[in-house]
C-alpha cells in the first residue's frame, strides 16, 4: 500500500468528506467550475481520486454536497414570530449566498447539469430542494396559524411567488443579488399575502 493509500485509508469516514467539503470549497474560491476536477480535489485533500470518487462518482455530486455542507447552517428560517423580519431574513442571506463568486456561479452551473444526470436530478431534489421546500412551506404554514398570512392562499404559489425571483437572478444574471432587493420582494409579497389590516412596513402605505 502506498503512502497516499494509508492516508485515504486513516482519513475514510466522515472525516474524509469534512476534508474533501472543505477543500472543494477553497477550489471553488480559487477557480471556475470547469477548471476544477475530481483529481484537482483529490489532490487538494491529499488522497487518490479513486477514494473521492467512491463516495461521489461524478465532479457534479461532490461540489453540490460541499456548498450544500457551507450554507446550510445558513439557511435555517427564522421563527422570531414576525413574518415580515423572518421572510426579508431568509431572502437576504439567500441573496447574499448566491452573490458570493465562489458559491453562486458554481451552483449555476451544478444546475445545469441536472436536466442531463438523473443521479445528480435525485440528489438535488433530495438534498437540496426538498428541504429547503418544506422549510419555506412550514414556515408560510405557521405564518397563517398565527394569523399573520392569509389562510386562502395556496402556499406552494406564495413560495414560489417568493422566491423565485432570487433564482430568476441567479440563474438568468438579469440583475444583482442584494439585501435591498431581498427587501422589496418581502415588501410586495408580503402587500398580497398578509392578513387585511396586517402589519405595514415602516414607510409604506398599506396596499
């Protein structure tokens, strides 16, 4: 066995993939998505690619998973019992996550793939939408318990009527990704959703 296999061998488990999560991550700050590849994070962890490779066959898996393992803790809603300070929250650490060059673009282009790679389709439903889906939902759900949303809307449309600006931008590039407009589109979701008589934002006039 070699040198570089002990270390594969000593490193297999959890520890391994908190290596090779952190390393993808420095390569995805250091370089674009297609100047990296599975022996690049290979050698940034300091095994052979075989062993990257048994734990995630393709480039595509293993960057998903590492920016997944970044911004997760991140990504938690809010529950301070005000709607409006939770939802302009998210949107804005949202906003701010896929501004960042060396999460957005490589997300971008994760995304790209998914239409062609049914195994990378299954584990971003899985990992990445799913949760982040049932999140929102149960988050929106709670806002209508406590009278803050209107109990007649359909909560899957309010999300995505949420939400889907910030990936229009990520992946179309039609504008910035800002707290400012993370901001404006909780101001007119929220002018539709709320409750009549709700709470306005300072400054506004209610709709």
């Amino acid at each position: 066995m070699t040198t570089m296999e002990q270390s594969a061998t000593a490193q297999a488990g959890p520890t391994l993939r908190g290596k090779v999560f952190d390393a993808v991550l420095r390569l995805c700050r250091e370089r674009s998505y297609d100047d990296i590849g599975l022996a690049d994070i290979a050698a940034a962890v300091g095994v052979e690619e075989e062993e990257v490779r048994r734990l995630w066959p393709t480039k595509s898996l293993v960057v998903m998973e590492s920016l997944l393992h970044h911004v997760a803790p991140s990504m938690r809603f809010p529950r301070t019992g005000d709607m409006r300070r939770d939802l302009t929250q998210q949107l804005t650490v949202t906003a701010e996550l896929f501004a960042d060059p060396g999460i957005g673009p490589h997300l971008v282009a994760v995304i790209s793939e998914v239409r062609a790679d049914e195994r990378l389709a299954a584990a971003f439903h899985e990992k990445v939408y799913t949760p982040n889906r049932t999140m929102a939902r149960e988050r929106f759900q709670l806002a209508q318990e406590q009278g803050q949303l209107r109990t007649d809307i359909d909560v899957d449309t309010a999300v995505d009527l949420v939400f889907g600006p910030i990936w229009f931008r990520l992946l179309l590039g039609t504008g910035p990704l800002t707290a400012e407009l993370a901001e404006r589109i909780a101001d007119h979701a929220l002018t539709g959703l709320r409750v009549a008589g709700g709470a306005v934002p300072p400054g506004r006039q209610a709709a």
